[in-house]
C-alpha cells in the first residue's frame, strides 16, 4: 500500500534524475525554491500553474508528476482534511471555472456536498470544442496527472466515488497518455479502492466524445454519456443536484481540476494573490491569429490585452496595423484596438460585451473585415447548433444568411435593425449558451464596427478590402501600359493599347487580383478600392 | 405537498409546491402558448414560446420548465414577451410551407393558431427552407417533413411504450429532422401505426392518412368512445358529418396508455359506415388485407358461429 512516506521516498529518487534529464535538454530554468520554468522571453512573462508541468515532465511517468510534488496535495487532503475544510478552502481561493462561465468552483462542489446521496459523480468536461483552442489538450497531453489529482480531491470532497473524463475522439494522444496515467495511479494506489490507505475509493473512466460543439455544453455531455442525443437539457435543476443518472454531478472543465492540486500544494493565500479580487488566479489563452507568437499564455488574471497581445504575443505580423482581438472563442466578443488596455478577467470582459470563454484569442488586423468576421463565426455555430430550440436552430440561420448576404453586397436599407433584433431574440430566447451567446460576434463588431457595416450595406464596400464581391480592382493614371496585368488577366478583361492607359472591364473581372500581382512594383497602377 | 402563493397577470393563485408556472396559469385560465409542451411528456422547453417575464430576473424564462416559487410575480404577455414570442413564432412561419389552404391540419394547427393570435403572416425570402420530404409509404399516417417544427413530441410519445421507439432526431441544426429507425420509411422501419405521434403533432407533420380529404377539422362534429380491444380502454374520437360516421381519429395517450392499430381498426369497424380497407405490415411491406385477418380473429369467428349454431339448434337460451 502506498503510503505519505512512500510518495516521498519517490520524489526523493526521482527528482534527481528529472533534473538530470532537464539539464540535458537545457530548455528549463530550475529556482531556489525548487520550482522549475521553461526558459525564454515568451515563457519568462507568463505565470504557469495549470500549465506549469507541461513540456517539464514526461506525462507518462508518475513518478515524474511526484517529483515535482504530485499527489502529495491529495494525500494532505485525505489524511488531514474533512470534505467540508476543503470545500471552505476551495471557496476561499475563489477558484472559478475554466471552462467558460466562471461559475465558482466552490460553491459548485458545496451544493453537490449538501445533497445526500450514496452515489454522486465527478466529470472533467474535456470536450474543448472551440476550434483553434488547444489549451486542455496540453494539459491532458503534458500532465494527465494533475487532472486525476484535482478529480479525486473534488470526489473526496462532495462525497463522489466515480469519475468520467469525456474526452474528445480527435484528441487520441490525450486519450491514450489519461490511460496510462489512470492505470499507472491506480497501481501505485492513488486511484481506485483505499486510496493512499485512507478507506477512499475513487474510480475514473474515459468517455469519449463524438466532436460536436455542443457536446461540451455541461447537460449535453451528461445525454451523451447516458447514451442518448448529445442535447442540452433545459434546467430544471442543477447538475450538481440532479446530473449523471439523476445523481448529483460535478462538471468541471480540465483547466480547473488542474489548479486544485496547486491551490492544495501552495496555500489558499498564496492562490488568492495572483490574479484580481473577483477572478483569482491565472488563465489560459489560445493566442492565434494575425500575432506574431501564436502559442500557449498563461497569465495572471487582470493581466491586460496589451500585454498579452504586444508584450507576449509580440504584436502583429508584417507590421500590420493593429484592428481587434477576438476572445471567447466562437460566441465571444470583437474588442477593438481602442481597448487593448483592457484587463482579461471575468468582470472586464463582461462590460465591454465579450467573455472569457475557454480562452480563445484571435488577433485580427487592418486586412480583416469584422462583418466578415461575425460571419466567419456564425458560420459556425450555426454548423454546430444541436437544432433542439427554435431560436437558435432558426435564428442562427438567418443571421448567418442576413451576414452573408451583406458581405455579397446585398444589404438593403433596415437590415442592420433586422440584424440587431434578431440577434437579441436568439440571445434572449434560446435554451443553453450555446444560442444565448452565438450572437455575441454580432453584437460587438456592431457596437465597435458599425462603421463597416454601414459600407457594406450601404456603399457595397468592404473598407478592409477583404470581401471579394465588395472589392473592385482599378487602374490608375500611374500605368505606363506595360500590358503585364493584361497578360495575367485569366478572362482577358483588361485592355488598352501599348504605352497608354489600361482599363478593366469590371463586368467581367472576377476579382482574382492577378493583375495587381502582375503590375510592376516600381508602377503600382492596379489598386484594390 | 405544501402550497405556493403566487402572483400571475395581476392575479393571485395558490398552487401546489413544484408546479410549473405555465399549469399554475392554466388553473386560473391563463393559456400560455406552447408547441412542444405536454403535460404527458418529459418537459423540454424547446419551442421557446412559453417564456414569461418573472419580476426581479432580467431573462426571460420558459413557464413550462420554472417551477413556482412564494410571491412570485409572472408576466406572460408584458411587451418583452410578446415582442419575443414573436419573433420565434416567425422563425417557425419563415421555414413553413404556406400550404394551409389544403393542409388537412387547418383549423387544429397550433402554428396557424399562434400565428393568428399573434398577427403573424408568411413571409417570402429566398434563404432556406426545409426540405420537402414526404413520407407517403405507409397507408395509416402522412408525414410531411417539411411542416415539421421539430417540437419532438412525436419522438417523446413514441419513446414511453419501450419496444417501440421507432422515432428519433436526425442530424442536427437547421438541417435536424424527424427520422424513423436509422433512417427508413414508416413502411420498412418498426412503426406499428398506433398514430401516438399524429396524436400529439401540434403542426401538419403527421396525419392520420385514412382522414385525408374527408372533411375539414371545423366541419362534422365528434364524440369520444373507448376501445373495447383490450383493457386499457384507449380513447378514439368518431367523427361523423352528415348523419354518417366517416372516420375514427386516436386520442392522445393518457394514464400509460399504449394505443394500437389494432384498437384502432377495431373501432373503424364497429362504428363507420364504409370502413377503409385494412392493411398489415408484412416483413416490412404493407399489404392490403381481410378484417378478420387484420383483427386476428382467423379461426376463431368460424368457431364462434360453430358454437352459437350448436347453441341454437339444441335450443338452448
Ligand atoms: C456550447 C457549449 C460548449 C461548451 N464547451 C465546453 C468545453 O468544451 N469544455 C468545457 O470545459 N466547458 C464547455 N462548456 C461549458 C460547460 O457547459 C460547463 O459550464 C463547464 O464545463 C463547467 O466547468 P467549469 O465550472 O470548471 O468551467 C460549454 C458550454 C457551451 C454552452
Ligand atoms: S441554444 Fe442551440 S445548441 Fe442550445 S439547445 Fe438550443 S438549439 Fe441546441
Ligand atoms: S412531426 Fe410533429 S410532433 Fe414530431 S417533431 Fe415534427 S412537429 Fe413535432
């Protein structure tokens, strides 16, 4: 039986050859207090504690996870904690969800604790459906064990002896490394019957899931392990009163299991110090798009967009001019250049119309239209609506085709009335977050782009010359009649004599923009407008 | 149970603790609109037309899944709600065939219903629309996709009688429909013809197909008898226009009822002048067939007169 002693004769063991192994490869700093960080600029401005074992450690040796104080935070909890210390402590670091909503972790886990039960379940919600997030799979990928150990504390905790990870199908790295891990700690018995010798049982199966959006929605994760349509369920009552099998559930994103053992291992006050009053902490962001170093940030919560987009993520690409971020994934919000001083946490998000989401950040600039953009988006939900309630299954629908038809240049008079009406009745009217929030990339490029809007509908322009059927190519006085562009030209629309001025049938032109290729450098003639 | 006080229109009501609010409305005579709510279904708040304005939460909430709760004061028709209601009612019209001029289910359509109430018309466009899938196979009941507004009750009904199931939602989204078993007709899947599902249709999506063009719902009148196939005694409604009993319509299933073609056809025979002829699903093919075959009583009605003319020529009372 594995005991506190034996956890510690394995760090003891194992530590120096992680070190070893780490000095080798040269990609880490190890501090004084035996805290060891990825070196480099993009990781020395970042404050990893979900993250903080990935790319460190070999995800599939335990031993590894114990030799940077693995488990040993579950052992403390089981030993020398009641159920009841550990909720009031997870209430305490104000711990909240990752997984999109911010719900508080505590009070979550406090309501499943107060309802009586012989059987009650845990599920990690590792659906991560958001397209370009990445963040749980990393996490599951790099450090399966800090999942498992924030599982089995939040087990003990509500009174829970069974835990599902629903898991994505195209994660199958993830997928195989949680299995080693589960098997590797119920070996050594951190996981199944008397764990750690103290009388607990705690059992974690995989569940894996089909890759629809939707399925990440709490109440549709819970149809889909029941075997049925993978539906969000209208709430009658709370999961964590009636979930699983009508047994008291908790569901908690993986990015949140992960900083259980770290609020344990560190202290509650340690915890509450990083991050702001309201959303303690750090948080995991997805940064992608038009950025520079498109990767991985974790940061303090508070931290501001500047920081995160400029300091970390190194600004734009090619010198391009700045336009917005995009956070929250599909039914998040625009936020214009104007606020990049914006701290990210759950509040500050909230009032300038955006969310926090799972932490998806897009960096968009000055070549991205935001009507396009909000189309982009609604394009998407509208694929991964469930199609149970008529607002969003019908709504999402026509506003998506209201948007494709702006970018096409047919918006007619009223239809941005129509748009933002619309959009408040899916969001009004809708079942789950799914609806409430798809219409969020409208509402924000609205609020911060109508400007654009306006040129589509109006002018038939797109002032970022990105969509094509708006975008109209155009000879200037500049041309010296070269005829290159002519030549280029795939449906020979552009003519003119040699040495005068060339011109384009714009009937015919099918905005390929091979004229403005072809256009000498030095001349420059053909224009986008 | 202890009982709840609560506030509905303007009006006090005191209903038993765990009620939702859209029956504590119905008890003081309040009708909430609603297409996807049964009170003999799982609740599913999908149609989204029962949202009620509730004082002190800014979100609208669906009154066939909130439960009342002391002192609560209810909206169901402030300018939010019906703003709302609306607007979804539209989205279903604006996927709706305008087709209500020979839709059999004029006149107890609750689309059409709502659309009245509310003042809600056919609006042209040219984005989408459902597709038109007709499933004619089957000779008991018609179902037009295209009508369907995907309440799902058709699916719940069909779930509770556990061996039949037959029903199911299909791909998702806009594109989400009403499939039998993994996609087949209601000919080549497990249908057994009970006519639950026309039963609980709120729409046009699925009718009784030995009803078609007999008579429009408003004409003729109606009475209601019960089954005497078997012990469940399901209820069937005898419509009849003219002096002339015309056709036999299933009720919807109450107190865990099964309903069964076979009641069904029993009925038809006992009580209309010129009843259809029956068919049996045969190996997943409908055949045209005898009434004694269809009512299983091969054998037996040859033995019943075997018997009486035994009865009869030993004179026996
Ligand atoms: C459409 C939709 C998709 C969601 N997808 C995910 C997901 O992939 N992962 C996740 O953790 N939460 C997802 N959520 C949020 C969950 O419903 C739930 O709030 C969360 O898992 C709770 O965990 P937390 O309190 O730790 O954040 C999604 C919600 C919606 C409405
Ligand atoms: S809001 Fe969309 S995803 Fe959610 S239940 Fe309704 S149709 Fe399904
Ligand atoms: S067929 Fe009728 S009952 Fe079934 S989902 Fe469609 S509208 Fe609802």
């Amino acid at each position: 039986m594995i005991t506190v002693e034996k956890l510690k004769k394995i760090k003891k063991e194992q530590r120096p050859l992680l070190e070893k192994r780490l000095r080798e490869i040269g990609n880490v700093d190890i501090k004084e207090d035996g805290s060891i960080v990825l070196n480099g600029d993009y990781y020395k401005k970042q404050l990893r504690i979900a993250l903080k074992n990935c790319e460190i450690i070999d995800p599939n040796n335990i031993k590894e996870y114990i030799a940077v104080d693995g488990y040993f935070a579950l052992a403390d909890c089981l030993s020398n904690m009641s159920p009841k210390e550990i909720i009031e402590d997870i209430k305490e670091s104000g711990l909240r969800g990752r997984g999109g909503a911010g719900f508080p972790t505590g009070k979550k886990w406090e309501t499943a604790y107060s309802y009586d039960d012989d059987q009650k379940y845990m599920i990690a919600n590792a659906d991560e459906g958001d397209p370009g997030a990445f963040m749980d799979r990393s996490i599951l990928e790099n450090d399966p064990h800090s999942v498992l150990e924030g599982m089995i504390i939040g087990g003990y905790a509500v009174g829970a002896d069974k835990g599902f990870i629903y898991v994505r199908a195209e994660y199958p790295l993830a997928v195989e490394r949680l299995q080693i891990a589960i098997e590797q700690a119920k070996e050594l018995g951190v996981l199944g019957n008397n764990i750690l010798g103290t009388g607990f049982n705690f059992d974690i199966e995989l569940r894996l899931g089909a890759g629809a959006f939707v399925c990440g929605e709490g109440t549709a994760l819970i149809e889909s392990i029941e075997g049925k349509r993978g539906m969000p369920r209208t709430k009658i009552y709370r999961t964590s009163h009636k979930g699983l099998w009508e047994k008291p559930t908790i569901i908690n994103n993986v990015e949140t299991y992960a900083n259980v053992p770290v609020i344990f291992q560190k202290g509650v006050n340690w915890y509450k110090n990083i991050g702001t009053e309201k959303s303690p902490g750090t948080k995991v962001f997805a940064l992608v798009g038009k950025v520079e170093n498109a990767g991985l940030v974790e940061v303090p919560m508070g931290t501001t967009l500047r920081e995160i987009v400029f300091d970390i993520g190194g600004g734009t690409q090619n010198g391009k001019k700045f336009k917005a971020v995009q956070t929250g994934g599909p039914s998040g919000g625009c936020i214009p250049a104007d606020l990049i001083d914006t701290p990210v946490d759950f509040e500050s998000l909230d009032e300038i119309g955006s969310i926090m989401g799972s932490g998806g950040m897009v960096v968009m600039d000055e070549d991205t239209c935001m009507v396009d953009i909000a189309r982009y988006f609604l394009d998407f939900t509208v694929d991964e609506s469930c199609g149970k309630c008529v607002p969003c299954r019908e709504g999402t629908k026509r506003l998506l085709e209201m948007l494709e038809r702006f970018v096409a240049g047919k918006g007619e008079e009223g239809d941005i009335e129509r748009l933002e009406r619309l959009s408040n009745t899916v969001t009004e009217a809708s079942l789950c977050s799914l609806g409430k929030t798809a219409a969020t990339p409208i509402v924000t490029t609205l609020k911060y782009f109508m400007d654009e809007y306006k040129a589509h509908i109006y002018d038939k322009k797109c002032p970022a010359g990105a969509c094509q059927a708006l975008v109209e190519y155009f000879i200037t006085d500049d041309c010296i009649g070269c005829g290159a562009c002519a030549k280029a030209c795939p449906v020979d629309c552009i003519s003119g004599e040699k040495k005068e001025l060339h011109v384009i049938d714009q009937d015919r032109c099918i905005k390929c923009g091979a004229c403005m290729e072809a256009c000498p450098p030095k001349v420059s003639a053909v224009i986008k407008r | 149970m202890s009982d709840v006080k609560l506030t509905i229109d303007g009006q006090k009501v005191t209903v038993a603790n765990g009620t939702s609010i859209l029956e504590a409305a119905k008890q003081i005579g309040i009708k909430i609109p609603a297409l996807c709510y049964d009170p003999n279904l799982e609740v599913v708040a999908a149609c989204r037309l029962c949202i009620v304005e509730i004082e002190g939460s800014n979100k609208l909430q669906t009154s066939c899944s909130t439960r009342v709760k002391e002192g609560m004061v209810v909206h169901t028709e402030s300018e939010k709600v019906v703003e709302t209601r609306k607007d979804v009612l539209q989205l279903l019209l604006d996927s709706h065939p305008n087709d209500c001029l020979t839709c059999q289910k004029a006149g107890d359509c609750f689309l059409q219903k709502y659309a009245y109430e509310y003042d809600l018309k056919f609006r042209e466009h040219d984005g989408a629309m459902r597709p038109e899938l007709l499933d004619t196979s089957s000779p008991y009941i018609l179902k037009d996709d295209a009508k369907c507004i995907l309440c799902g009750k058709c699916v719940r009904t069909c779930a509770q009688v556990s061996e039949r199931q037959v029903l199911t939602f299909a791909e998702r989204g806009y594109d989400t429909y009403i499939a039998c078993d993994a996609n087949q007709t209601l000919e080549t899947s497990s249908c057994v013809s009970c006519n639950r599902c026309v039963t609980v249709c709120p729409v046009g999506a699925l009718v009784d197909k030995r009803q078609l063009s007999k008579l429009r719902s408003w004409e003729g009148s109606s009475r209601v008898v019960n089954c005497k196939r078997c012990d469940y005694g399901c209820e069937f409604e005898i419509v009849s226009k003219d002096n002339k009993n015309i056709s036999v319509v299933a009720k919807p299933p109450t107190n865990g009822r099964p309903l069964c073609l076979k009641g069904r056809l029993n009925t038809e025979l006992e009580y209309l002048n010129q009843p259809e002829a029956p068919y049996r699903k045969i190996d997943g093919r409908f055949e045209e067939t005898t009434w004694s075959k269809a009512l299983s009583l091969d054998g037996i009605l040859e033995k019943i007169e075997k018997m009486d003319s035994i009865k009869g020529s030993t004179g026996e009372e």
